[in-house]
C-alpha cells in the first residue's frame, strides 16, 4: 500500500508540470486603460496580457471579431501590439483573424527568441517558431493611414519547449526511489 501512495504521489508530482495548452476567448477577460490615456490600451485573460505598443493605438471590444485593434488618427504609420505572460515562458500556437480593415491585408509576428513570421488571410492560422517565448510583438505592416485587425482567440501553451529537471526536482525523484528500494528491502526481509 506505502509503494502505490509513493507511486501516485510521484506520478501526481510528475503530471503536475504538465501544462494543456489554453485557448484565450478574448470576451472573458478585462480591459484597462493602463497608460492613463481615454482608450483601452490592455487585455488581460488567464494570466496573459495584451498590451498595445504606442500611445493611441487601441483594443475595441466586439470590433471585427471579438477584439478589434486600429491605430488612433495621431499614428499614421503600421499598428503594433505585444501579448506576454508577464515574464513567464510560453508557446504561441495560432490565432484566429476575424478580418482586416482600412488597408490593413497582413500581420507580421516577431517573438522574443528572434522568430519572425508574416501572416495573411483569416481564419486560425498556425504560428510558427513562437516556442519558449517571454512576449511576441503583432505588427499591421501597411503604411500609411488608419489600419484596422480584428480576431477572435489565440491558443497558447504554458509548457515549456523542453523541459529540464530542476536539481531540486531530481533530488526528490531520487530521494521517493531510494525510499521504495527500502521499503522492498524490508518487506522482502
């Protein structure tokens, strides 16, 4: 009975690392206007922020999906934008794009690790090279006038790419083996 409490809770430990990966709905979270100005600049859901880059760019809930982002009339030149998890690693899967408005015909991505990618179309797109991420930058790369974007979620994952043991974790792993090999030792005894 000890050996299948020792297993389960070593197995329990284990699973516990494991993250699923997460589908942000955009429609369940909050936004804020965190930059002092009058226009929704922040989108947080489930741990994950989305944050707009320069002053008058701009979310607009149920705009052309379930988020909207446009430049302000100040801003004439491309919109940009930056999702993290506030310092913690991630994997950016895909997002889905509800539409592009006002020229706007194609976003670039650019995470922290230097991956770069360029998408076009609507629909969920898979993102790629966007692993063990701290933040990835959305850019609307078209020039000139007001630019518009509209999606509806973006899946992500919290797991890392690779995972490698902590000393720490290690130690435990050995210390709850060493302690099966001498609970056998003295029931075979």
């Amino acid at each position: 009975m000890k050996k299948f409490a020792c297993l389960a809770a070593l197995s329990f430990a284990i699973s516990a690392a494991q993250a699923a990966p997460i589908q942000l709905d955009l429609t369940s979270g909050a936004f804020a206007n965190n930059n002092g100005s009058a226009v929704v600049d922040t989108y947080t859901e489930d741990g994950f922020r989305l944050r707009t880059v320069r002053a008058g760019d701009h979310f607009d809930p149920l705009f052309i999906g379930d988020i909207g982002i446009h430049n302000g009339f100040q801003n004439a030149d491309d919109v940009s934008w930056v999702i993290d998890f506030f310092g913690a690693s991630f994997n950016l899967l895909n997002i889905n794009i509800a539409a592009y408005a006002d020229g706007a015909s194609s976003i670039t991505v650019s995470g922290s690790n230097g991956a770069t990618q360029t998408l076009s179309g609507t629909g969920t797109l898979a993102i790629a090279g966007m692993g063990n991420v701290t933040s990835v930058v959305f850019n609307i790369d078209q020039d000139g006038g007001t630019q518009g974007f509209g999606f509806s979620e973006i899946n992500v994952d919290t797991t890392p790419v690779r995972q490698v043991p902590v000393p720490g974790t290690l130690m435990l792993l050995g210390l709850g083996l060493s302690a099966l090999g001498v609970s056998r030792r003295r029931t075979s005894k």
